[in-house]
C-alpha cells in the first residue's frame, strides 16, 4: 500500500465516519422529538447503516403516513426526506468506498 | 399480512436460512440483499416524488439510484443456471443434497418474482395517471433487461458507472449484437409475461 492510498483510504474512512455519526445524532434527536421517548433515541443512535429508520418506518412511519406517504403534511415530508437522503448517502458512500478498495488499479 | 410485510418477513428468514444452513448458493445473500435493497427503494418513491422544482435535484438524484438497483431483482432469477453445478441425475436415486439446493435457490428465486411483481406494481401506481405511463413501464422493463445483460455477461456493477463510466460504455456499445439484442429481447418478454400474469390491474396500489 503506497503513501497516496493511505491517505485516501485515511480521507474515505474520516468521510464516512463523519456522515456516519452526523446521521445518528439526525436520526436519533427526529425520533426522540416525535415519540418523545428515550428508548427511539437510542434506538436511532444505536441501530447503524439506516436500520434505526427502517424499524421506525415499518413500526410508525408507514401506519402514520400510508404507505404512499399521503398522510404526511410539508414539513414533515421535508424532515422523512432529507433523512433518507442522509441513509442512502451512506450506502453510496459505502458503495464506492468499497469498489474503490477492490478496483484492481 | 400485507404484502409489504410478507416480502420483508420472507426476506429476512431467507437470509437467516441461508446464514445457518449449509448450502452451495450462499452468495444469494448478497444478491438477495440487493434484490431486496431495489424493492425497499421502490417504497419510498412516493416520498421522493417531486412537488416542487426545488425538489427535483434530490428527486431525480433517488430515482436515478433506484433505477440502477432495479435490474438486481430481475438478475436473481438468472441466478437459476446455478442450477447446473447438480448432476440431477434421477436414475442414481434420490440425493438429497441436491434437492435441498434445489429448494433453496427456487425459493430466493421465487422471491425475486414476488419482489419484482411489487416493485413494478409501484412504480404502475406512481405513474397511472401520466399520459405516457405505458411507455414510461415498457423503458423501465427494457432498462432492467439491460442491466441484467451488463451485470451477467459483462460482469459490471451499478457502482461501476461512476468509478467506470468510459469503460462500461464502450464495453457496452461494442459488446451489443444479435445475439445480446436477443437476450435483452427474451428478459424484456419473460417481465412482460410476469407482470401480466401476476399483477392485479385493479389493485395496483400497495
């Protein structure tokens, strides 16, 4: 491994670290706020790589807003939105991270 | 149950068999996982349906993920010539390691129907009441038959149009001919045959 590909292997594993724990923190506050309960807190923050979303969508989310997402009014919509934008750059990120690592060159 | 909580409930005792159990298609988590991770998108397409034109950027940006994963559903069901590394052969009796492969990799095949069933019923309830919405279905199946084509035959994957776009391309471009026409043909029919013989018209809506 030469000296450039630690450093971008250093600079990916920082990048995603970061999106990593600023998604937490998100979703850990968002679920805290609406079930104003400390066990969805920690279960945002604990639950990695967009489970703690897809356990409260399928728990909460879904039963509250329909399955078409018909029920949620702008701001919230704005608020689901913008977290799973947050998740799938995760999985993006992890993505390329990973295709990167077993590319040949 | 619903149909949202039989295809995840299905996907997650797959998996678990697969981790316990042993058995020679154990790459089918990966490929289910994928197949899975496409239809789970698919679901939240209403939410990423833009409202407005500040909406569209991040709009087009999901959907345009989503797109790239679809073919995975369709890919598991190419997953069936996995099949040949079994004799099969009858007269010998019957092997019972061979029947259990059998059943596992039908049954993560069977799924990937399912899934891909619910996944264009989907997409038929988001875009029913587009004046194009026949032809937007036929593009939509046409690309998955392709990216089924790219990801059997020249082995690439839906990261690789960002870390290779020039290369797919042209692997692409060069690699197409009457033969792969063919194929992109036959998978395109085989989804045609699958929607109308598994999808309810008049509830398209999950």
């Amino acid at each position: 491994m030469n000296d450039t590909h630690t450093w971008l292997f250093t600079v990916w594993m920082i990048t995603i670290g970061v999106v990593m724990l600023f998604t937490q923190v998100y979703v850990s506050r968002l679920l805290y706020r609406y079930e104003k309960s400390v066990l969805w807190g920690c279960i945002g923050f604990i639950l990695l790589f967009g489970l703690n979303m897809y356990v409260y969508q399928i728990r909460k989310l879904e039963k509250r807003a329909g399955y078409a997402f018909e029920r949620l009014d702008p701001q919230a919509r704005k608020v689901w939105r913008r977290v799973y934008v947050l998740i799938l750059i995760q999985y993006l990120l992890f993505f390329v991270f990973f295709g990167w690592l077993s590319s040949p060159g | 149950m619903d149909e949202r909580a039989k295809a995840r409930l299905c996907f997650f005792a797959y998996i678990l068999m697969l981790i316990i159990f042993d058995t020679a298609y154990s790459f089918m988590i990966l490929n289910m996982f994928l197949a899975f991770a496409a239809l789970e998108l698919a679901f939240l397409l209403p939410l990423f349906k833009a409202k407005s034109k500040r909406e569209i950027p991040v709009s087009a940006a999901f959907y345009i993920v989503f797109i790239l994963l679809s073919p995975n559903v369709l890919y598991v069901i190419t997953d069936l010539i996995h099949l040949k590394i079994f004799e099969f052969n009858f007269k010998k009796g019957l092997i019972v390691e061979e029947w259990w492969n059998f059943f596992v990799l039908i049954s993560g095949v069977v799924l990937a129907i399912y899934y891909y069933i619910l996944m264009l019923k989907q997409i038929h309830s988001l875009i029913l009441h587009i004046k194009w919405s026949k032809t937007i279905l036929l593009a939509f199946i046409i690309l998955c038959s392709i990216g089924v084509y790219i990801g059997r035959f020249l082995r690439f994957h839906s990261i690789h149009l960002f870390t290779e776009p020039f290369s797919l391309v042209s692997q692409v471009l060069s690699s197409i001919n009457e033969d792969s026409l063919l194929f992109i043909g036959w998978m395109s029919m085989l989804q045609f045959i699958m929607w109308w013989l598994f999808s309810d018209s008049r509830r398209n809506s999950l």
